[in-house]
C-alpha cells in the first residue's frame, strides 16, 4: 500500500536515492518520491543522471543526439462528453457548438489542408461517449446511420487514409478490448493519458475527477493492459499539479513501467505540467511549478529507463526548453502549423524553427517523426494492420523509422494485401516424422513481454481454500446424491476438497462420477470421424502457452489457399469423415472475407460436409477487422454454411488466469458474449478448458459455474472438452513460469469432476486421446467420460507444443480404446446423432 501522505523526506533521503540513481540501482517508490522534492544542486545532479540515462537510449536506438516532434493536424471530432473533469476546457455543451460532430467533410478539410503543408498525423481528439449523456449526440450519430460515436470515428479515419494519406491518432477515451480490435486496423497509434491512479481525486466529492466515469483509475489502468494485448503502440502519460501527492505521482509511473515491461507497447510517456484555464472549477489552482515538472520527468526517466520515449508539451512549458531537454526528455510531441491546441488553446504551439534552434541550442538536433514511433514501424507486423502498412512506409524512412520531412501525404486505398499462400504447408503430414524446426519462435525473447512481470501476476490459491476431511466425505455424498448442487456458492468447499482428492477417495469420486455418466448417456463411447484442418499457423498475439503460432518469416510458417483447404476436406470426405474443424492463427493478412470464404470452398467442394469451424477468439477478431458487431458477422458465416464451433481459446475464463497465460487473447466476457451469440443464432458450439500451467482448483470451478451459467441461457454446448496442458515446447514453461502440464490425480479429478459438476447440463464429456494417451483416454472413460473426440487425420497444434501421442487415429484405433475400457462403441455425427455408414 503506497503512504498517500506528502511529507518532506530530509536531504539525506534525497542524496541516498540520487545516489542509487546514479549508479543504476533500482529505486523504490519512497525513494523515487523523495527525487521528487530535489533542487537547486540535487536537482541539476537529478537531471544529468536522468540525461544520461535518455542519451544512452539514443544511441542504443541508433539515433543519438536526436530529440523528435510529429507534424499534425488536430481534428476536434466532437467536443461533447460524459465526463466533468473540472479543470477542462475542451469538453463543452451541445448549445455552445454548431453541430455535435464535425461533418465528415469538415474532418476532410482540416486533413486537408495539413497535408498540403506536409503534416504526416491526424490527431483526432474527442470527449468520451457523449451519446450517453448528450441526447444531441445521440441523435446526431442516428441521422447518419452510425451507432456509436467510436463507429464514426473508425468512418472519418478511413475516410482520412484514403482521402489524404495522413496517418490517424486517435484519443476517444477509455475503450475495451474489443474496441481496441475495432479501431487498431484505422489508426497507427492511439493514447490515452493515465493522468494519475490517485482514487481519491475521482471518487471524493470536489476532486478534480469526481462525476467523471472514465477516469476511475482503475478503469484507466485496464485500457493500457488491453492496448498492450491489442498490440496498439500507445501513448499515455501523467499530468501532474491537480491535487495528487508525491506518492501518488509516483505510483502513477510504476504502474505505467509495469504495463510498459508487460507487453512492450507503450511508445510514449507524456509528462503534462497542470495550467488553470479560467472558466474552470479549477480556475483558482496554482500551475504546476515548471522545477517540479523537471523533476517528475527526470524521475520518469530514471524509472522507466533508456528505452522509454518521454516527451512534455512544448506550449506548456514558458519557453523551458533547455530544463526539460536537461530532465531527459527525448520528444516534443505533435507540433501544428495549422490547427490550434484544442485543448490548450490558450497556449500556441512554437513555431518549428523556433523549436529547432532551441533543441539544437542544448545539443539535439530536432528529427520529424511519424504517429507511430521508429520502433514499431520498423517493427511492422505484430504493431500495424497490414492494411495500414503502404500508408505507413509511404511516410517512413526505412532504415530509421523517423518520417521522410520531404514526404507529401497522398490518399491509398485501405485495403486487404495480395494473399500470398505457401511456407510448410506440409507440417500436419511431416511434423510426427522430423517434428519441428525449432523448439521455440524466432521472436521468443520479446513477443511475450518481460517475463519477470508475467511472473508476477501468477495467483495462488489462499490458503485453507483445499477443504479438510469433512468436506471431502460430504462432497463425496453431495457427488453420489445430487452431483449438479456442488457447483452452487453454498457447497463450494466440499467442490475444492473434492478437486484435492487423492488415493481411495480419487478412486471413489471416480466411480461416482461414472455411474453418473451411465445414468446419463449409457455405455456407448461414441467418436466422430472427421479432420482437423489447420489453415495457417501464422499468428502474432503472443499467447504464452501456444507453440504452434509462427511469425510469417519462421521456419514452419504456413497459409494455405482455399484449394488447399477444400482438397483436405474433399480427401476427408472420401476417408469417411462427416466433419471438418477448421481452425488457425490470428493472420493479420487473412482477409476480411477469408472465414466465410473457406466456408465456401469447403461446401462447393463437398456439399454434405459438416464445417466445424472458428473458434471465439477467431470470431471476435474478424468483426472487429470488418467494423461489424459479432452478431452480424456470425450471421454471415452461417450463411455461408457454417454448421458449429469450437468452444477453445477459452482455456481459464478467469481474467487474472488469462492475461498471464494469453496475453492477447479475448476476455473471459468476450468469449461467453461471442458463444451465446453463436448459441441464439443456433449455432451450436463444444466447451473446453485447459488446465495444469498457472491454475488452480478454484479457478477450476469458476470456470466451470461459468459455463453452466451459458448452458442455462442457451442450452448451445454439445460437449465439454477437458484439455490437459502440454507444456515442452510452451513458451510459458520454457520461461519457467508455468508447471509442467497436470500431474495423472489431476488428470483424473478434472475429467470425473466435470462429469458431476455438469451434471444435467452437459451430457457428454470428452477426453482428449491426443493430449492423454490411450491408456490415459481408457482411464478416462473409466471415471467419468463418454467420448473420444475424432479421429483427426491430422493434429498440429499439441504436436508442435510437444505431444508425443500421434496427430491421427483410425477408427479401429479408437474403437479399441473403447473396448479396452469394457465398453461398447457407437460412431456419431458433431452433433451427437447417428453417423452415415
């Protein structure tokens, strides 16, 4: 808990930490607070350390000596909004405006005329959400047929890219994971300040935040993860002098480094100086003292380190460009020779000239830069939607990232790239003969963040959460006599002794737990004799335990063409198989027709072919890289004949699990939100849960109510699919993070308490042959299972993460798995009914 008092440390205290500072020791917060309060000598000694510390970033980044700037437009789209803050003078009312919005023409013309004088950015600002509070808003945006204020913005940003060429920041706010999605494809960068993780300052009445929704902290902080799951190069910063204490300015800036170290895509930090506006209820508070601003941002570099852009408005500063070059900033921001500060309008921006000279006056020459900075543009695929790319390098020197000053912004189509098909298109067939190329991916060192601060979020059950004796002789009566009731909050603790089972009790809640599956589906294993078909493993989100992902340039990169995928679907047919499951990487050059269109190919091809196709995360990314909500996108898919989907990419659906697991894939809500979709428009999907890396038991039956709380609204889940973790070539074990797959008690557990807990709810459980074995699957269907899945024909994602159970099962193969179980066997279509013969 950060001390909230702002109590000044002694001289000693601020010697020490710049002691520490200027031999490279990390400082604590108390530390870095103290640097705060540093003057006169102990700041001009605060400041070289800091300067030194920017200079070598520069030159580590291969620019040394060069401070940069972006040439802008600033488009004010509206300025409406939800939010009060009090010290704001851009947000206003509907009658002190002569529309809501600018017309798409009016953004046009601002782009315009900056591109006529060679800006490169279009700075689109605007309030949050103003259709929630502003009923002009509201009915503004539904006269021309937009739903959101964020819809009419990713309209004006195309609109700008195609019109002009200049290349779009956006700054609407707070947004989700999914408008994040929604937006990355139109804008190479976006931002959002923190400004502070002071709570008090929005929650108490009088604070400069309070009646202002977007600026709960906490609120804030989730938009900088999820950009950085996004993979949106972004800008955030604190703005200093509205109340916060020192502590607080601190915890601001550790909490911005963690979410930097985390993901890797915060590609500035503004440090802001407070200046009072009149007209504002915050008109009487004195300006940020410009020493303290040095400071602050000297302390922001010492804290976030030489990789770290960090950049203060040159209009807010009272001609103090030498002090806070001195502090170690390293960029001036956008500077505009067209449009006004909107924010700041009181405060013009310098002439360039002007801020040349005073660069080069300290000893920095003055370099354009683009929205996006010269790492992520050399960067290119994981950070810029290949659609934004030919706008992107129009601009771009290649061989520094900076802007070419002498480049003139022309409007290009915004527009899928030529497909290219090919790489090792061979894998599902060679990978159990010669395996893989490497045990790892090219980018292992820097896709996945820093690894100290994955680490770091891993949650531990609490302790005495296990269950004692009692619990588990009650559970194993509750499990003999009402097994659905132990997944209810009131049984909870007989559930997690249950899950801890072990030795003679294991072996007793295993029996239970198949006679509940003999009372509710029979004896019958049933299997499905389809084909996995993994269209391209291409893939940047940098999920932590997937292995089968590969940058475009890897080894064992592949994209198939829709001849491809449709000869393996006619090949499957002809084999006996009644289904296909379709399912790939997040390409970031599959086209916005690609899903629909396998769909196609593979029914022309073979009518009667059941497509089993796209799982969530799939789903969720397509709409938002087509700018349609999930509901219509799934209409389109089942027109074009999708039948179900896989329930994967669920893997935990506990948030605090996934964002140390996934990094970048979808939000617990966001796959609950796409399957009841899917369920309402009747398509039905399997359920899946991998354990044994980062979990715990807990989680284990959150994850579990989760999925019967669906099938209580919907009734859409055909099975529930228990996937062990399979660690070797995981990157998240390979980090030393993760635990090496479930022990063979887990195992057990999981699979005979899935059957219980589900009880009435989901008929059949499945296990998984390719992760467990056949002799693990007979064990498994001795404790609780009925299924066996498919044959496959082919199987690459568990086999490049290191599974040495085959990719392919015959149906004799499976059916005497069965047998060796004691039991009957029954071929069955996807969705559990009699097959074809």
């Amino acid at each position: 808990m950060v001390d909230r008092s702002d109590s000044v440390p002694t001289e000693a205290s601020v010697r020490r930490a710049l002691g520490r500072a200027a031999t490279g020791r990390a400082l604590d917060a108390d530390e870095a607070a103290a640097l705060l309060t540093a003057r006169g000598v102990a700041l001009d000694e605060l400041l070289r350390v800091a300067g030194e510390i920017r200079d070598a970033g520069l030159r580590e980044a291969g620019r040394p000596g060069v401070v940069t700037y972006s040439k802008k437009v600033f488009i004010p789209l509206t300025r409406l909004c939800r939010d009060r803050c009090h010290y704001c003078t851009f947000a206003t009312v509907p009658h002190r405006l002569p529309a809501a919005y600018l017309e798409r023409d009016e953004v046009l013309a601002i782009a315009r005329e900056g591109a006529a004088q060679g800006c490169k950015e279009a700075l689109f600002t605007l309030g949050d959400r103003p259709e929630e509070r502003w009923p002009a808003a509201r009915e503004w945006l539904d006269e021309r047929g937009y739903d959101s204020t964020l819809d009419y913005l990713r309209a004006c940003a195309v609109a700008v890219l195609e019109e002009t060429g200049l290349l779009p920041h956006l700054n609407p706010g707070v947004l989700s994971w999914s408008e994040l999605q929604r937006l990355k494809p139109v804008a190479p960068s976006m931002g959002m300040m923190l400004e502070t993780t002071a709570t008090r300052l929005w929650s108490e009445p009088g604070g400069p935040h309070f009646g202002s929704p977007d600026k709960e902290p906490a609120v804030r902080l989730r938009v900088l993860d999820d950009a950085g799951r996004v993979g949106v190069p972004f800008t955030t910063g604190i703005l200093i002098g509205i109340g916060e204490h020192r502590a607080e300015r601190v915890d601001a800036l550790f909490a911005i480094r963690r979410a930097m170290r985390e993901y890797g895509h915060l590609q500035e930090v503004i440090v802001q100086n407070f200046r009072a506006k009149p007209d504002t209820a915050m008109r009487g508070m004195p300006d940020a003292e410009l020493h303290d601003l040095a400071a602050t941002v000297a302390v922001a570099r010492v804290l976030l380190g030489p990789r770290a852009r960090i950049q203060a408005p040159p209009n807010l500063i009272a001609g103090e460009y030498d002090l806070l070059l001195r502090a170690g900033i390293d960029d001036w921001g956008g500077v505009s020779p067209v449009t006004p500060d909107h924010v700041n309008p009181e405060r013009p921006w310098p002439q360039l000239d002007e801020l040349a000279a005073r660069t080069a006056a300290a000893g920095f020459t003055l370099r354009e830069r683009l929205t996006v900075y010269p790492e992520y543009v050399r960067a290119g695929g994981p950070w810029l939607d290949p659609r934004l790319l030919p706008h992107v390098t129009a601009l771009a020197d290649p061989a520094t990232g900076l802007a070419v000053e002498a480049a003139r912004p022309v409007g290009r189509p915004w527009q899928e790239p030529e497909e290219v098909f090919g790489g090792r298109t061979d894998l599902h067939a060679t990978i159990d003969v010669t395996g893989r190329t490497e045990d790892r991916r090219g980018d292992f060192d820097s896709v996945y963040g820093d690894w100290a601060e994955v680490a770091n979020k891993v949650t531990r059950p609490a302790p005495g959460t296990g269950g004692g004796d009692a619990d588990l002789r009650a559970g194993l009566r509750l499990a003999a006599d009402d097994p659905a009731a132990l997944l209810t909050p009131a049984h909870e603790a007989a559930a997690l002794a249950l899950f801890g089972a072990d030795g003679p009790a294991l072996d007793e809640l295993c029996r239970i737990a198949d006679d509940v599956r003999r009372d509710a589906v029979g004896d019958d294993v049933t299997y499905v004799v389809n084909r996995n078909i993994n269209f391209t493993n291409v893939c940047y989100v940098g999920c932590r335990f997937c292995a089968f992902a590969q940058r475009e340039s890897d080894a064992d990169a592949f994209r198939l063409s829709l001849d491809q995928v449709a000869d393996r679907a006619e090949e499957a047919w002809a084999a006996g198989a009644s289904e296909v499951c379709l399912q790939g990487g997040i390409d970031p050059k599959m086209p916005v027709t690609g899903y629909a269109d396998i769909v196609r190919a593979i029914k022309a091809r073979v009518p009667g072919m059941h497509v089993h196709a796209f799982s969530p995360m799939e789903i969720v990314t397509a709409a938002a890289k087509a700018g349609v909500p999930v509901r219509e996108w799934l209409g389109r898919l089942r027109e074009a004949g999708l039948d179900t989907i896989p329930g994967t990419a669920a893997e935990i659906l506990d948030d605090d699990v996934r964002w140390v697991l996934t990094k970048g894939k979808l939000p617990a809500a966001a796959w609950v939100e796409v399957v009841s979709t899917a369920h309402e428009l009747g398509i039905r999907s399997s359920s899946t849960m991998m354990y044994g890396h980062v979990d715990h038991p807990g989680q284990w039956l959150a994850h579990l109510r989760v999925l019967a709380g669906v099938q209580d609204r919907t009734g859409g889940f055909t099975e529930f699919v228990a996937l062990p973790f399979v660690h070797t070539n995981a990157p998240i074990y390979l980090a030393g993070i993760a635990r090496p797959g479930p022990t063979w008690r887990e195992n057990r557990v999981v699979h005979a308490m899935a059957r219980l807990l589900l009880h009435g709810r989901i008929d059949n459980i499945q296990c998984s042959w390719v992760k467990l074995g056949d002799a693990g699957t007979v064990e498994m269907l001795r404790g609780g299972c009925n299924d066996l899945g498919g044959t496959l024909m082919e199987e690459t994602i568990s086999r490049m993460a290191g599974s040495g159970n085959g990719s392919a099962r015959t149906e004799e193969q499976l059916r005497s798995i069965a047998t060796a179980a004691g039991r009957p066997f029954r071929k069955r279509t996807t969705a559990y009914g009699h097959a074809r013969a």
